[in-house]
C-alpha cells in the first residue's frame, strides 16, 4: 500500500514545486520587462525620506552631501591627482 502511495505523494509533490517555480519566474520577468517603480506610492501619498526634513517638517534647502565612487561614467572630466603637472 505504502509503496503505491509514494510515486504518487511525489510526482504530486514535484508538480505543485515546479508550478510554484514558474510563478515566481513569471513574476520576475514581469518585473524585469516593465517599469521599476510603480508610478504613486503604495499609500497613494507622495514619500520622503525623514533626512530631507528640518526640524519643522518641511523639505529642507541646504546642500546635501553626494558622493561619487570611481568607475562611475561621467561626462565630466576627472580632477587632476596629486602627479599631475
């Protein structure tokens, strides 16, 4: 009995992993083939990070600090280093 129920329990067992796989795969090329960010946020309000914002809650107008690492492709010329005449 136990040995009639067992190819069964896995052939059933292997089909509802490999449904569950394509699933996920399809899921991946929808996301790969369409936009990256939805257009509105999820709660239909626009977000900000909490760092833009003074101590009033508004969007803050002071400089921010970017930082650039190398192998970034830039249209702009590099700085010159410490060798350069």
């Amino acid at each position: 009995m136990l040995s009639s129920l067992f190819p069964l329990l896995y052939g059933t067992l292997f089909v509802a992993l490999l449904w569950q796989a394509f699933r996920v795969m399809g899921k991946g090329f929808r996301a790969a083939s369409g936009p990256i960010a939805e257009p509105n946020d999820r709660t239909g309000r626009v977000t900000v990070h909490p760092e833009l914002l003074d101590n009033e809650g508004k969007i803050t107008d002071e400089a921010l600090l970017t930082v650039r690492f190398s192998g970034d492709d830039d249209s702009q010329e590099e700085a010159p280093g410490p060798d350069a005449e």
